[in-house]
C-alpha cells in the first residue's frame, strides 16, 4: 500500500532537508580559504625555490667579477694592456638583474 504525500508531508521534508543561503556561503567561505591556503603555501615555496636560485646566481657572478679583475691584472702586468685599459676593463662588470 501506498501512502499518499500530502502537502504537509512535502513542507516538512522540505524544511528538514533544504539548504540555505547561509549554509551555502559558509562553504563557499571554507573552500575559499581553503584554496587561498594552498596557493599561499605554492607561492611561499616558489619564492623560496627563486631565492635559491638566485643566490646561487649571485655566487657565480661574484666568481665571474674575481676572474674578470684577475684577467686585467695579468693583462696589465704582462704590459699586454694599459693601466687605462685595464681600468676600463675593471669596470665593464656584469649585469645582475635583481
């Protein structure tokens, strides 16, 4: 036998199971943060990685700036260059884009 659904039945499921726009916007705030959350722990990791990176970077040109000095030196104590070449050379460093 089957029971029939009355109006009164269908409001109270309805009541008992509806969702509300409260309800809604409270999840829509938690995955927001949530998601917010994750994208700030890639970012802090992506900048970590870059500043790395570019440390090691500044190291090699520090080493590229010693040699290049050294280079003049020998040049300019062999007499293969002047002392104004050799000054010039000193300083033609290279470009670090920071």
């Amino acid at each position: 036998m089957k029971k029939e659904v009355t109006t009164e039945d269908l409001l109270a499921f309805m009541q008992e199971h509806m969702v509300t726009k409260n309800d809604l916007d409270v999840r829509l705030a938690k995955a927001k943060h949530e998601i917010l959350d994750v994208m700030d722990r890639k970012f802090a990791d992506t900048d970590q990685n870059m500043n790395q990176r570019f440390k090691a970077v500044d190291n090699r040109f520090d080493e590229l700036d010693f040699r290049f000095d050294t280079l003049a030196d020998i040049l300019e104590e062999k007499n293969v260059i002047s002392s104004v070449e050799a000054t010039h050379l000193r300083s033609l460093k290279p470009v670090v884009i920071k």
